[in-house]
C-alpha cells in the first residue's frame, strides 16, 4: 500500500480532538471574550442552518435555469431568491454574489474595469486602505500601477484640490474609495465628478461598513455615484465570509459576470449563497435598527474611552467617528498588535491599523475597535462604559490579566443572545 492508511479508531481520536477544538474556541471567543475585533460577527441560527446544509456539496455550475449539472432545480430556486434580496437591498441592478471573499470580489472588479499595465488610484496605507489595494496585494499581482490618493497629513481628509490636479497627470482607469478604517463617510459625488472627468471608474469598497451601506446610514455609494460597489458578506453584514461585486452600469456588470462564470468561480458553495441569503433578509428586517445601534455604541464607546484617557484618534480633528469603528494612538502601548497580544490575555480582543500619524517600527501605529459583534449580542450605549472599563484594564493593567480576563467572561454572561437576527423555525 500507500503507507498513508490510517487505522479508524485513530481516525475517529483525530475528529473528536478537531471538534474538541472548535467547542473550545466557540466557548471562549462566543462566550467568554468580549470581541472589539472589526472583522468579524456572529451569525443567526437561521444563517447558520443554512450553512448546515448538504448544499455546500452539490455543485453548481453556470446559471439558474441553464447549469451544466442536473439536479439544481431547487438549488436553483434558492439562488435566484437570495438574488432578488441583494439586489433589492444593494438597490443594484446586477449583485455578482458568487464570490469566495471581500478580496477576491475586489481583484472581479479590477478584471472587470482595468487591464494589466493600468495606473489606479487608492487610499494609502497610513489611511488604512486594504492590502488589495495596493501593489503587494491584488492590484499589484494583476499588474496594476497604484498611486496614492493625496490627503491632509494627519486627517483622514482627502486633499481635493491636489487630487484634482494629480489625478489630470495619472489618469487612472479605476479609482478606489473606501478603507478598512472607515470612520468617515467620503464625499463619492466629488469622487465620481473627478474619476469621470479623466474616464476612470469609481469603486467603493464597503468591506467593513456593508451593513451600514445596506441600511443607507453611513453611504449609499452606488446612489452617491459610484460605478462599482464590492464588499464582504460577513463584518457588518454578519453573513459567512464571501464578497459580493454590485453595479448598475450593464457593461460592467457583463464584464463582472463574465469574470466570476466561465472565469475564476465556476462551482461555488451553495450552502453560503443561501446563508448569505438569509443575512441579506435579516438585513432587510433588522438593519436600519442594527446599523444606527452600532453607531450609537460607536459613539459612546469613544466618549467613554476619552473620558478614561485613552488616547482616542479624531479622525478630523474634533470628530472620533460616523460609523460602527474607534481608532486609538497606539504609541503609549507600544504598538498595535502588542497591544492586541496583551489584551487577548484579558480576554479582549481587537487589532493594529495603520494611521496618519507618527510611525511605530515594527508594528501599527493605532489600534482598530468595532461594534458590530458587541451590538449583535445586545449591547447598547449604556454598556459602552463597562466595555471602555475593561478594555482599559486590558491596555493599560497586563499585569492583572488573570483577573480581567474572569471579570470579562462573567460580565459577558448577560450577552449570550443573538440579537437582529432570525430563528430556526
């Protein structure tokens, strides 16, 4: 043989350790840590039945009502459901949602609007614009020329006046807005007005703020002027992790089309359709409620934390934040992702970002908060105070980690409830 066999009763130790694991990590990340992390969110029974299900085996491969399989005649129906919502809920003509993930949904775009060889313009790292954006990610590995668009040093205030003479000089094919750092809305009218005036097209990224976009409380970017809308599925949307490429102009959505089939997806996992399906009808239902709740945390969240002195960052100079997010100055702990190794000890979690100010070698120089997963939970403003407590405990005490980390899990005892979101019926 093969010498790669593995006696059963070994093979059955292996799973039951695997799913030792996964017990392990929903006990303690679902239950017991309070997660400020702005990349993630719990799902719905409801999403997660759907995820459950034997779809995610059964290929699909082409169009509802022309699939190269047999088989899909109700597979097909679902998709064709889950179609209908997000167009309805992206107010898009056309929804690509057979996306693997918020990157790759942003690599359909470049496919779609760009050829290797084109220059685009994009947010620069110290504003948080996403490694897909820039030349080591998937900009650059498709070939494209990325420049920096210019901003006020020190601000997330995009600098007008220089971009409308530099953007005459690059002549970009795309121009990129949106950020993993979104804490202010950006004027996607002027963006459009300018991106035209050279032929570019406007895509916005809303990875981290899809919810609140869905909702129309922080951008309606496809509305505002933007030719392309990509975003993740998961975040602030709280569906499982994929991307989705939205656009009302027809021959961008051809092209999209034509990237995601016969292109780069080909089969595709049903089973996250549907659940993205089922988020996109919870989005509908609870959003306009989930997306002003997390602002308001947001918010308070950010008036707590400066009344306990940690250095919030003013994105603008007077205002901390429009949208679910907080940035703090990472310098007096060291860095942004120490920060983050420190905290998880009590419990705490979040990540570094990069932002406008002065460098840290070696690490971020700010540290990045989310409220979506703390309001899915039912947290609201009167919360916000325990939440800034704790999470200054976690900063600025690591020395009493053993003690915050038991003070947080009991306190997350109250929040164990999936709130904005449907049952298993």
């Amino acid at each position: 043989g093969s010498g790669k066999r593995m006696d059963e009763a070994v093979a059955r130790q292996e799973v039951a350790k695997v799913r030792d694991w996964i017990h392990a990590s929903e006990v303690w990340v679902d239950q017991e840590c309070l997660n400020l992390y702005a990349g993630t969110n719990r799902q719905s029974e409801a999403v997660r039945a759907a995820l459950a299900s034997t779809l995610n085996a059964r290929p699909s491969l082409g169009d509802p009502g022309n699939k190269y399989e047999t088989g899909l005649a109700f597979s097909d129906l679902v998709e064709m459901w889950v179609d209908e919502h997000l167009r309805r809920l992206l107010n898009a003509a056309h929804v690509e949602y057979r996306v693997l993930s918020g990157s790759m949904a942003n690599l359909y775009a470049y496919m779609a609007s760009t050829q290797p060889g084109d220059t685009i313009y994009a947010m620069p790292d110290e504003l948080a614009g996403h490694a897909t954006h820039h030349q080591n990610g998937a900009a650059g590995l498709y070939g494209l020329n990325v420049v920096p668009i210019p901003y006020y040093k020190g601000t997330h205030l995009i600098d007008w006046e220089a971009w409308q003479a530099d953007i005459k000089r690059v002549r970009p094919a795309l121009v990129i807005m949106g950020t993993s750092l979104p804490l202010l809305p950006v004027d996607i009218g002027r963006a459009s007005e300018l991106a035209n005036d050279v032929g570019a097209v406007l895509m916005y990224d809303a990875a981290h703020v899809a919810g609140l976009v869905a909702s129309g409380r922080f951008q309606r970017p496809l509305a505002e002027g933007a030719s392309l809308l990509t975003m993740s599925t998961y975040k602030t949307f709280g569906g499982p992790p994929g991307g989705i490429v939205a656009t009302n102009n027809r021959h961008l959505a051809e092209r999209v089309k034509a990237v995601a089939y016969p292109g780069m997806t080909a089969n595709f996992d049903m089973a996250r359709v549907a659940g993205l399906g089922v988020s996109a009808l919870e989005q509908e239902t609870y959003g306009d409620a989930y997306a002003a709740q997390c602002i308001e945390n947001a918010r308070a969240l950010a008036e707590a934390l400066m009344l306990s002195d940690i250095p919030v960052w003013l994105p603008n100079g007077h205002v901390p934040t429009e949208s679910h997010l907080v940035a703090i100055d990472a310098h007096k702990f060291g860095g942004g992702t120490r920060a983050a190794r420190l905290a998880e000890l009590s419990n705490v979690l979040f990540s570094g970002i990069p932002l406008p100010i002065e460098a840290i070698v070696g690490d971020y120089n700010g540290i990045r908060l989310g409220t979506q997963e703390l309001t899915r939970i039912g947290m609201t403003e009167s919360h916000m105070g325990d939440v800034a407590r704790f999470l200054k405990l976690a900063l600025e005490r690591p020395e009493r980690a053993d003690v915050t980390r038991k003070e947080v899990s009991e306190w997350r005892a109250d929040f164990r409830t999936v709130h904005f979101g449907l049952d298993v019926q």
